[in-house]
C-alpha cells in the first residue's frame, strides 16, 4: 500500500481498490446527503462499482486515480475520482471529490485539493475541470474560492433526473509552494 504524504502526518493519501469497498461504503452513506442532492437517491453497491468502474469514452482504467483521504491509521474521510488527460492531453478531471460531513468546513477539503493540484501538475496536468450540479451551491462556492471559473452550463440526466451541470476549469501554473518533499 503506497501512501503519499499530505496535510500533516495525521492524514495520508492512498489509492483506492476494490478491496477498499467497505470502507467507501461507509463514507458514502455517511455522505449521503450530497447524492441525494445530485442524483436523487441514497449511494448503493452500484454507486462503489462505478466510483471504480466508470470511465469516458475512449479511456481505460490505466487513465483513472481513485484516491482516499485517511485520518490516523485507517479512517476514509474523502474520496476523490479523477480522469487524466481528458477530454483532451494535459487536462484531468475531477469526477468526485468527497468529504466526510463532520470533516467538512474544517478545511481539509482545500488542503487534500491543493496535494492534488500538485499531484496532476507534477504529472504533465496544465488544466484541472469539474462539473457541478448547480443546485449544489455549497459545492460551486468551494470550487470557486479554489480558483475555478465557471465555463458553461450543460442540462444532463441523473439516474432519470433532469440536472444543470455547472463546468468549472482551472488552469495551473507553477507556483513554489508545488515544491514536493
């Protein structure tokens, strides 16, 4: 199990497995207000085999990071789903990124983004983009106070709801504190 410094000791990042899906199980129905709010129904053992499973078209698992966010030993705290090079070379995006309700506003979530920020700048990434559901307001708000502009709206249909998905990018640039140790 390869595990990548971030935040502070206490916390750590590692990537995701199927044999992960307990653990992802739990975090998900703790979190399950947000995928009430985006896609109208509770996670399920569906929701974990797509986390692992779904990618674009014309990629392949090889392009997909599923990383966790632990606490202390072995506590799943976030997940986050990400897609390198697309839609096109040197732009990833990020599927999901998910907190735990009691770590949320505590400013984790910016803190695993920056390791993640660096991580995809360090491995050729010029551009980062997203999409969220535009009643998600708490969502857009954290993603814009990362640096992210809005670029359009798109209507989309999740698990038969009619959405607005707000696309949001962020173009990276080198900055020193991408210094990594």
């Amino acid at each position: 199990m390869k595990k990548m410094k971030t935040l502070t000791k206490n916390f750590y990042t590692k990537t995701l497995t199927i044999k992960d899906s307990e653990i992802i199980e739990q975090l998900f129905q703790q979190a399950k207000d947000y995928f009430l709010l985006s896609a109208n129904q509770p996670p399920s053992k569906q929701t974990i085999t797509s986390f692992f499973q779904d990618v674009p078209p014309n990629k392949t698992s090889e392009d997909k990071l599923s990383l966790g966010l632990f606490i202390r030993e072995n506590e799943l705290i976030a997940v986050a789903d990400i897609i390198k090079n697309f839609p096109k070379e040197s732009t990833w995006i990020i599927g999901l990124l998910l907190i735990a309700p009691k770590y949320r506003g505590q400013n984790i979530g910016f803190l695993w983004h920056e390791e993640l920020e660096k991580l995809a700048f360090t491995n050729g990434a010029d551009t980062l983009q997203l999409g969220v559901v535009k009643q998600n307001e708490k969502a857009r708000h954290f993603w814009q106070n990362q640096g992210y502009v809005i670029e359009n709206e798109i209507q989309s249909e999740v698990a038969g709801k009619r959405v607005i998905i707000v696309r949001m990018k962020k173009e990276l640039h080198k900055k020193a504190s991408f210094c990594l140790k």
